[in-house]
C-alpha cells in the first residue's frame, strides 16, 4: 500500500511540475510548448519563458517544498508536538530580522545572494541560541520549545522596529519576503540550497527509527536503546540547516511543515522512515501547485501573489476542517 502511495505521489509531482511550467503569466500555445519543453536546446522566446525563468523556480518550489514537509515531519517526533514545525524552534524569526537588518542598515551587494545570504545567517545565529538556552535544560521538548518561542517574539519586535526605521522601498522589499515568495532570480539560488536540503532529508530519513522511539518517550527510548538526548542534539542541527536554507531561498513560507506531515500520517501512519518520503514528495508537489497558483490567479492584472498567501490560506482552511471533524469524533 505505501509503494502505491509514492508512487501515486511521485506521479502527482511530475504532474505539478508540468502544469507550473505550462501555466503561468506569459500564455503559451500547446504546440509551442510541447516542442520547447521536448528541444530544450532550441533558442526562442518559449525557450527562455520555460527553461530560463520557469524551471529554476519549479527547481526551488520542489527543494523546498520538501525541505519544509520533512523537517516538520522530523520535528513534530522529535518534539512529540503534532503543531511543531520548522519556524517552531525561532528559525523564521532569527532569519527575518537578519535579512533585515542587512537591508536596512548594512546594505551588502551581493546581488540575489543578498537577502538569501543575510537569512541563512540569521537563522543559524538563531539556531546556536536556542541550542544554548535548550542545553541548559539538557535538550528537554520543553526547553526547546520554550526557547524557541521566546526568541521569535524577540525577533519579531526587533523586526517591526526595523521597519519603523526603514524607508518605504526597503518597508516593501522586506515584507514582500517576509510572506514568502518564490519570485526573483533563482539560478544562482538552487545551485547552493540542494547541498543543504537534500543531505539534511537523507540524514532524517537514516534517523527514521530513532524518532520512532524518541515519539514514545525519552524513557521509553532509553530502553529501546536510544540516546534521546544526543539524538535531539543532532537532528535539531539538521532540520535547522534545511528550514534555513528553505528560508533564505523563498522567505517565510508557512504551513507547508505543518499540513503536510499531519495529511502524511493520515495516510502512511507514524513510522518515521516512509513518512519522511512521503512527506518531502507531497511538500514538493504541494509547493509547485501553489507557486502556480500565485503567478497566474492575477496574472490578467499584471501582479503575482507571493506563495506565503496561498499556503496561509489553505493551511488555515486545512485545520479548520481537522479541528471540526476531531469536535465530531468528540461529541460522539
């Protein structure tokens, strides 16, 4: 059943792939289309609308897409919190105010790297500060979370007195990224974020029966033979590596770490291992469909929505139904 399950996932993201590298602001004809999408090599405006604008994009919806899926999934058991996600741990907060405050105040050129290269920074000043408070509480979930939520309100009112302080252009590059957008230049973007994200998934996926003991119970994983706390040391490095990376390459993309993983165990159920591949594919395939969604649904106006707003949007409706359906299994 769970081979049928990727399988059918696999052939859902090949299917979005497709469909974003057809669709989108600029119309193209079928028979254009198809003949630059199978002659790559060919020259020509369809060439360079679906080679060298639209794949790089699918490339970095499909990175992080699953970057996301399977760090929250990875969180949601190392944490045995079912609404823990990538941004849980302050990471979204610390590589927001990094981007920033570079923008604001250290306007460092780098061209596209710029804002991508603040944020990662950002996020790993993040991450060593919630590894030193956590360490404290010998890596507790309650420690991690706890530091975790404080920083990212520390962050986040450091942020909005930066942009206070911030002229209006800089007011709107910054909040434009904060929603979350794949949009911009992305070649040089997908060159360095896969040496992050897929390491960072491979690593998760080994750790799959740890977390499976780790979601029981320190105490219990103790005695399956589990070093819970060494193990919490670990992965919290490496799913702040791939959020990090995921953020500095589309910004504060939201819920993809949240929904996914939740829709996954519905599906496969707990076993960390399959639901790790399970929920980078959906992740991959649920980010493509919705970047599509953001380029083309205002596209007749000349605007483009950033992606943060579609995955709020349907993440939101996701748990209003969750909830509901679990008040009804309640009031029975």
């Amino acid at each position: 059943m769970r081979k049928i399950i990727f399988l059918i996932l696999f052939v859902l993201l090949i299917i979005s792939a497709f469909i974003a590298l057809r669709f989108g602001s600029v119309g193209i004809e079928w028979r254009e289309f198809w003949h630059s999408f199978t002659h790559p090599s060919e020259q020509g405006t369809a060439h360079s609308i679906i080679w060298l604008t639209r794949f790089p994009r699918v490339l970095a919806a499909v990175l992080v897409g699953a970057g996301l899926a399977a760090a929250g999934c990875a969180l949601q058991g190392l944490l045995r919190n079912p609404l823990a996600e990538p941004y849980t741990l302050g990471i979204s907060g610390g590589a927001a105010l990094g981007a920033a405050v570079v923008t604001v105040f250290m306007p460092i050129h780098l061209g596209a790297w710029t804002t991508p290269v603040s944020a990662f920074f950002g996020a790993m000043v993040s991450v060593t500060l919630v590894y030193l408070i956590a360490g404290r509480r010998r890596f507790s979930v309650t420690g991690l979370i706890l530091a975790g939520v404080i920083l990212s309100f520390i962050f986040s009112s450091a942020v909005l007195l930066i942009l206070t302080l911030a002229s209006p252009l800089e007011t709107n590059s910054i909040l434009f990224w904060l929603i979350g957008s794949l949009s911009g230049d992305k070649v040089s973007i997908i060159k360095a974020i896969p040496f992050f994200i897929i390491p960072g998934i491979a690593i998760l996926y080994l750790f799959g029966r740890d977390l499976d003991a780790i979601a029981l119970g320190d105490e219990k994983a103790f005695h399956l033979g589990v070093e819970a706390i060494r193990v919490r040391q670990i992965l919290f490095v490496v799913t702040s590596m791939v959020a990090g990376a995921c953020i500095a390459a589309a910004g504060m993309v939201g819920f993809v770490g949240l929904i996914i993983p939740h829709a996954m165990r519905m599906m496969i159920g707990p076993g960390h291992k399959p639901l790790i591949i399970a929920s980078s594919l959906a992740g991959a395939a649920f980010l493509v469909l919705a970047d599509t969604v953001a380029r083309t649904v205002l596209s007749r106006h000349g605007q483009e929505l950033p992606v943060g707003v579609v995955t709020g949007i349907i993440g939101g409706m996701f748990f209003i139904i969750l909830l509901l359906k679990q008040r009804e299994k309640m009031s029975f």
